[in-house]
C-alpha cells in the first residue's frame, strides 16, 4: 500500500493568504517539476512566513484526490509533522535534489 502513494519533492514558487479558510492556512504553490508540474495546495503551516515558504523545497502527496477548501482547490498534501506546540513541521531535504524526484 505504500507504494501506491506518490511522495515527490517539490519547491515552493508562491504563498498567498487565505482568509476564508476556517483554520489559519496558506494558499501554496508548489513546482514539482516536468513531470508532474505546478501543484496548489492549502497549508496549515502558518507558523512559516512566506519569505521562510517562497524557495522552500518541500515533500508533498501528489496523487491523493483534489480537496475543495472553500473557493480553492488543494491538490497536494503537504508533509510535515506536529511539534509539542500542534504546530506543523515541514519534512526537510539536507540536499539540493532534482524537482518531482520521488521519495523511496
């Protein structure tokens, strides 16, 4: 069952606000490279800046079924874990990968 899902690294090329979300939340997009391409996504990750998102690379689920949040449409699951606080720590990559490159 593990390998049915499609983890893919991918870099962070913009953040807006997202006001109607009911729960704080960013409005990300993310290139996942050639293959897969730009994905959207709605973060709960709040407690990163946009200036700490924008450039970021970042591990998401690309083919999870699309989620509609209000008037926006996440497609991605962004991958992080919960601290002590609840708040969401993003995965991080210790190297520079290649975009879309797929997580083993």
């Amino acid at each position: 069952d593990f390998l049915k899902i499609d983890m893919r690294v991918g870099r962070v090329s913009r953040v807006e606000e997202f006001p109607e979300a009911r729960k704080p939340a960013w409005k990300i997009w993310i290139d996942f490279g050639p293959e897969v391409g730009e994905k959207r996504s709605s973060a709960q990750i709040t407690n990163y800046s946009r200036e700490d998102l924008e450039g970021r690379l970042v591990v998401g689920v690309v083919n999870f079924p699309p989620r509609r949040i209000g008037s926006f449409v996440s497609e991605v699951l962004v991958l992080g874990a919960l601290d002590d606080e609840g708040r969401v720590i993003l995965l991080h990559l210790d190297a520079d990968v290649p975009l879309g490159g797929r997580i083993h």
